[in-house]
C-alpha cells in the first residue's frame, strides 16, 4: 500500500488543517444540516428540528467534560444554558425564543470578560499572556515587570479584554434581532456566520492593536533585562584589545 492510500484510510490523522476543522463539522456543519433533514426531508416541526439538532453539540459537551475529569467553566455554561432554553422552547412552543437563546452564551460570557476589566487581571489575559511570551522564563518575567511599570501595557491587556467583550455583546444583539426579525430557516445558518465573523474580527483587531504591540514591548524590555554579555564572552572582548596594547578601560570608554 502506497503511502498516499496510508494516509487515506488513516483519515490523514496528522493533518492539522483537517484536525482544527472537525470541531467546526461537529459544532456547526452537522446541527445545520441535521435541522434541514430533520424540517424539509422527514417535515418535523421547527422546534422538534432545532432541538434534535441539539443532540450533538450537548453529547460533545458532556463528553468533553467526562474526558477532561475537570470543570471547564465555560463548557458547563454553554451546556446549562442549551438545555435551560431547549425545555423553556419546548414549553412556550416558540421556534424564535430557541434560537435566541443561544445568544445567551455570548452575552454571558462577553458581559464577564467587560465586567473583569475592573479587576487586576481581565479574563482574557489567560490567553493573551502565553501567546505574547511565548511562555519563557525570560517573557514572563518581562510580562511582569511590564505590568508593574508601563501604562501603556495595562492599557492594551485591558483593550484586548474590552475588544472580546464588546464582539461578543455585539454578535448576541444582532443574532437576537435576526432570530424575531428573519425567517427561521435563515437564522440557522446566519448565526453560525454571524458567530464566525466576530470571533474573526475580535481576533485581528485585539491582535493587531494589542497583542502584537504587546509582543514587541515583551522583547524589547527581555532584550532590555539581558543587557550586555559577560563572562566568558565578555573576558574575550576585553582580551582582544589588551594583547594590541590598548587597556580595556580605554575601549570602554570609547563605546
């Protein structure tokens, strides 16, 4: 077997383009189909279609949380609030109340993230800082004596927290006025696409204005912190000029 026919019948395991778009097939691309099979090919109701469409966005939850064998916050948010607005959709019947709900996750967690910023460390620096350190010794410490010293650092880390708060409120308002203002069946793969954009632009503006900046102030103040060399390379310096003649005080001063 060739290796191409390998790769074929393993499912290209080690693709990562393949692996970061399952998540994106299982999430969205099969609740969006299963609500049309569901609706046109076998005619439920709206309401039995969006929720069987649930099914597996909740199992994925549920499994991630067993997986992990900790609480993640934020799974368990998302799974409360699908679950408490499936039964209240069910009981009032209303197809737009269900799909307005899923805004509530957006908005729960994009008024966290805003609320945070007056606190010593917004949410979204437990993101920002491996990526802008590169998780060194040397990025951290500098992260540190940034945070303690420069003005202009705490105002992008809490401008990068503020950035993602505000996308998300924006996207819960206009996915809960698409949900009472367009027709059901577009709103099924409009919010999906309204979720996207904004998480898109969340990251190219808070990275742009913030993180990048942010990088740059990380490896100034390390190069900063690491000055110049000594030891060994520093005695080679100093040897140089000496065996010409010319006292290593003297190069010293004329540096």
């Amino acid at each position: 077997m060739s290796q191409h026919q390998k790769t074929a019948a393993e499912g290209t395991p080690g693709n990562p383009l393949v692996q970061s778009l399952v998540p994106l097939i299982v999430d969205a691309g099969i609740p969006i189909a299963s609500y049309f099979v569901l609706s046109d090919g076998f005619g439920l109701g709206t309401v039995a279609a969006l929720g069987w469409s649930s099914v597996v966005p909740a199992l994925r939850t549920v499994w991630g949380l067993v997986r992990s064998r900790a609480v993640n916050g934020l799974a368990l948010l998302m799974l409360v609030v699908n679950v408490v607005g499936l039964a209240t959709s069910v009981v009032a019947g209303d197809a737009r109340l269900m799909m307005a709900k899923d805004s509530a996750v957006s908005s729960t967690v994009g008024i966290a993230i805003l609320l945070s910023l007056r606190s010593r460390r917004p949410l979204m620096t437990a993101g920002l800082k491996p990526w802008v350190t590169k998780g060194s010794p040397a990025g951290n410490a500098a992260w540190d004596r940034l945070l303690a010293s420069s003005g202009r650092f705490r105002r992008a880390e809490r401008r990068f927290s503020a950035i993602w708060g505000g996308a998300l409120l924006t996207e819960c308002v206009l996915k809960v006025i698409g949900a009472y203002t367009l027709p059901v069946h577009t709103m099924v793969w409009l919010g999906t696409v309204l979720t996207v954009v904004f998480i898109l632009l969340a990251m190219v503006i808070a990275g742009g204005s913030c993180a990048e900046p942010m990088e740059k102030m990380v490896k100034a103040e390390s190069e900063r912190a690491a000055g110049a060399p000594t030891g060994p390379a520093q005695d080679a310096k100093n040897a140089a000029p000496a065996a010409a003649g010319v006292p290593a005080a003297a190069v010293g001063s004329a540096e």
